[in-house]
C-alpha cells in the first residue's frame, strides 16, 4: 500500500523534460494529498485574520445613523425654542412692568408706545453705567414724530393757521390738538418735555456724520477748539471738526412747541415755561429767563380775576390778607425767588421766599379721608370694606387674577394747579424745600448759625413724612426725598465748613500759646495719666451728627427703593 501511495506521487510530479508543463489545479492537489475525507473548499473554510473586510454602511446602521440624526435635530429644536419662549417671556413681563411703571395711552399704536416706555425708563434705569441720553433722545424724537405724522398717530391735527407758522430759530410752531383726548394730549406733553430734557443733556454735544458716532464738542478737534479734551483709553478717535454738526435739536424747538401748541392745558403750559426759564437760567441769560418766569406766572393767574390776585406785581410778594394762592401761583412764586437767588438779588429773593412759606402754613387741612398718607384712602374700595380674616377668599383671588391678566389702567389726569391746596404731605415736603432756601440765603449773608438752623428744620420735616405710615402719593415720596438728599448735602457742606474753620483757629491758637491748661481730672506732671484730653469742638461734634444722620436717611431711602422695586410691585394698579 505505501509503494503505491509513492508511485501516485511520483506520476503528479512535473516532468522535468517537458518545456511547458501542465499546471495542476491546487484544489486538486490539495484534494489528492489529503485524506479521503470531506474536501476543503475556500468558501468553506474559516478565513484568515488579515483577510477581513467589513461593510460599514450597512442597513442597521444606517437607520441608526438616520435616528441619531433626526434626535439631535429634535432636542436642537426643543433648545432654540425654550431659548426663545424664554426671552419672549422675559421681554413680556419687562414690558408689562414697564407699562405699569410708565403708563402709556391705549389708543397710540404698539411701536410707539414701547419706545415711549424704553424712552421713559433711560434716566432710571440701572443696567446702564451712565445715562445714555442719546438713546433716549433718539427714542423721543421718534415718538414725537410718530405723533405729529397723520399717516401714523397725528390724525386729527390742525396746523394753527392754514400753511403752518415758522419762528425764527425756533422752527414750526404747535399744533391745534384740541380733537385728541386728554389721554393722547397728555402722552404727546410728556414726550416733548423729555425731548427737552434729552436736548438740554446733549446741548454740547456733537455728531460725527463720517461714522455716526456722538462726542462731546470739548473733544473736537480742529481750529475752534485748539486745546481739545483727551478721550478716554478705549473710545473711538477724537472727531474732526469739519466732520462734525450739531448731535440734537434746541430746548428751544421743544418748549416753544409746547408754548405754541392749541390744547395743553395751563398747568401744562406753565410747567414748560418754568422749565424753559430755568434752561435759560443756566445758560447764563437773566433777563430773558425773567420773561420767561412773568409768562409763566401770567398763565397760572390767567383764570384769577385781577382783583383778586395775591401777590404783589411788582416785588412778588404774597399780601398777608390775600386770598389762599392756587398751587400754580404758589410754584411760580417759589421759582421766582429762586431765579433772583441765583443772580444775587437775595434782598427780593428772601421776602418773596418768606412769604410764600407763610401762606403754605396757613393753607386748611385735609380730610382725613383723602389725604396723602391715609392708608385707608390709599387701599381700593374692595379692600376697605373687606372684614375676613383669610386672603384666599374667592374676592380677592378674583381681583389679583384680574390685576394680572387685565391691562393696567391709564391713570387719570392730575390736578390742574387751579385750586387751593391742602397742607398734606406733598405740601410739608415743600415747605421743607422752602425752608431749605432760606437757609441757604441766610447762611449766605453771614447769617450762619440761622441758616444751618433752617436747614435742621428742613431735614427734620422731611424726614417725619417719611417716616410717617402710610405714605402712598408718589409725587409727595419723591419730592420728601428729594428735600432730604438735599437738606443732609446743604447740611454737611455747612457744618464742614464752620468745623473747618474751627479746627484751623485751635491751631493758630496753640502756635500763639494762647491756649489755657486744661483743669480737672489731670494729675501732676502727667504721670497717673493724660494730662490733656483733646475735646471736640462744637462743628465737629455736629459734623458727626450730620454724618449718622446721612447714613440713616441712606437705609430710609434704600428701604423705599426696595419696596418700589419688588416684584410685587408689577401686579399693582
């Protein structure tokens, strides 16, 4: 068996005589020099590790792929759009807030209302590091263009002649808006005055037209101004002078609007009339800001018979036995005196001031039921009658559901100034202020321990309405807090000046040796103790009254800003 087994292979050995020999298939021969057992086909044997090849797109994966890229998708989607209901939501309750705080009349259109709100909110807004007046310059303007367009908000407006009337310098005069409501009147009056506002702010400021960028003219460089002010590290280059025009409009434009305009009422008129003579006050031109003052004056007594006016015309002092001034001669009065203040004529300043602070004193009363710091008063009709021990009556679920899905009201006009005020509130925190330039007259005519003692009394007074409980007007808040800040500044720089004065008197007395041995607790030569013991003078001693004052007038006013601040505040009507 073995013999034949070699002779097999010897016949499948190539013949080496044969040029072009027979190539055997290797299946075969692997066939033949196996056993008899099963035959070893390729595709029946395991392959070999670095012969493997894989599909990598294969069905499985590809609906993975597909289901991978479809989730991500989804989940991208569902980000954005939180992202974004987020911030509508945001925007949403910003905007609401803003309308309660800085109400706007319904009947303007969406635009203009936001941008009168954005408008009113800039001199008060906290996120700014300082007060960006040419936004809000620019979002008034906008408004106010808004207004006086017929295509837009202006329907219903009448030129007061036929062709409109053009004043030199000033530009068109008013309008006749004697169709509008009293609503949209008082909007378009608040716009203008803020135009104002925005124009007196940017009065000295200038616009470069190559990069629309505004700079304060004292920056400009060029031959009108050969020493410009440097720019602060960061900012854009300084503008060229031939690059540059006027960044806003005049005051001017604004009050004469107001002045010219057939509609406002005379408080209105008054208001701007004052608040143009002050402009003019400040740019250093007395007598026409003392026309301004008469005009003014002339508008709150236009429905006061002549016979019955109560003041003097000539030296503005309020007659004793007069009949009570209304609240519009009582403000124009006060700003008169402060104009004469101003320019030195503190001899017609003082009796003008003395005089409108006698008559406040003697104004009536108020009713209890209406007055300013009345809790009672303040709270709705709802809540004054409401006797149940619970909040979660249906009620007032009721009423808080409606205070928050309802639009906030517009609030209704405020007073006229034609009438007699009472003495609440509002009216101490005046005459603190009164009280307040009468000390600084005093103070500045020698007279300085009178004038820091009516300052103590001004600071005083506005202090006690404050404090007082239930103080609800936000005029007479402001104008209390006005007068404090005010009266501790007035206060402080007084007393400093007298502490100063005293300090540098003790040490020209101790380098003269004038100073007396002090008698009391020192011992002999000095060693049981300090023979001298350094005791403040009375300035300083007040100086560090002032100081504690300060600081606790600082958490009065920071407690008011919280509570106007707090998100409670947004709900309320």
């Amino acid at each position: 068996m073995q013999q034949r087994i070699i002779f097999r292979r010897l016949l499948l050995l190539p013949s080496s005589r044969s040029k072009n020999p027979t190539p055997v298939r290797i299946l075969t021969r692997r066939a033949q020099l196996t056993s008899q057992a099963r035959p070893q086909l390729p595709f029946l044997s395991t392959p070999l590790a670095g012969n493997h090849q894989f599909r990598y797109l294969t069905t499985d994966r590809k609906r993975w792929l597909v289901y991978e890229v479809f989730r991500g998708f989804k989940f991208t989607v569902y980000f954005w759009a939180i992202v974004g209901c987020s911030v509508i939501a945001y925007w949403s309750v910003q905007q609401e807030w803003l309308e309660r705080r800085y109400p706007t009349p319904h009947e303007w259109g969406f635009i203009t209302r936001l941008r009168f709100r954005l408008a009113k909110w800039g001199p008060d807004r906290t996120d700014w590091p300082e007060t960006d007046w040419v936004v809000i310059g620019e979002y008034a303007k906008n408004v106010i263009e808004r207004l006086e367009d017929k295509n837009i908000e202006g329907a219903g407006l009448l030129p007061l002649v036929e062709g409109g009337m053009w004043i030199d310098g000033i530009g068109e005069s008013g309008y006749d808006i004697t169709a509008k409501s009293e609503p949209w009147r008082r909007g378009y009056f608040e716009a203008l005055m803020l135009g104002a506002k925005a124009a007196e702010q940017l009065d000295d400021h200038v616009v470069d037209t190559t990069r629309h960028l505004v700079f304060p003219a004292s920056t400009v460089v060029g031959p009108s101004n050969p020493n410009p002010r440097p720019i602060p590290f960061g900012a854009e280059r300084a503008p060229r002078e031939e690059d540059c025009e006027r960044a806003y409009d005049e005051p001017e434009k604004f009050y004469m609007r107001i002045l010219t305009t057939r509609g406002f009422s005379s408080r209105q008129k008054m208001d701007a009339a004052l608040a143009y003579a002050s402009w003019m006050d400040f740019k250093a031109v007395p007598d026409a800001a003392m026309k301004m003052y008469e005009w003014a004056l002339s508008l709150a007594s236009e429905n006061v018979l002549p016979s019955d006016v109560p003041y003097d015309p000539k030296s503005y002092v309020v007659r004793e036995k007069a009949r009570a001034p209304t609240t519009n001669i009582l403000n124009c009065l006060t700003a008169i005196a402060v104009h004469k203040a101003r320019n030195a004529e503190f001899s017609a300043a003082l009796p003008i001031l003395i005089s409108v602070l006698r008559a406040r004193r003697s104004l009536p009363e108020p009713d209890p039921k209406t007055s300013s710091y009345s809790s009672l008063a303040a709270a709705p009709a709802g809540q004054q009658q409401s006797s149940s021990k619970t909040p979660w009556t249906v009620e007032n679920v009721l009423n808080t559901v409606k205070r928050i899905a309802a639009p906030p009201a517009y609030p209704p006009a405020p007073d006229d100034g034609e009438s007699v005020p009472y003495r609440d509130a509002k009216a101490y925190c005046e005459e603190a202020a009164l009280n307040l330039y009468i000390g600084e007259i005093i103070y500045a005519n020698k007279g300085r321990e009178d004038g820091l003692a009516w300052t103590r009394e001004a600071v005083d007074l506005a202090e006690e309405q404050l404090h007082r409980p239930g103080l609800s007007d936000p005029v007479a808040k402001k104008t209390c807090r006005e007068c404090l800040s005010s009266g501790l500044d007035n206060w402080a720089k007084m007393v400093g000046r007298l502490a100063r004065e005293e300090r540098e008197k003790e040490k020209e007395n101790e380098q003269q040796g004038s100073t007396k041995p002090s008698s009391g607790t020192g011992n002999w030569f000095g060693l049981w103790g300090e023979g001298k013991q350094e005791v403040a003078g009375r300035w300083a001693a007040e100086e560090n009254v002032v100081k504690e004052r300060t600081r606790r007038a600082q958490e009065v006013l920071q407690e008011l800003d919280a509570r106007e601040t707090s998100l409670s505040s947004m709900f309320q009507v």
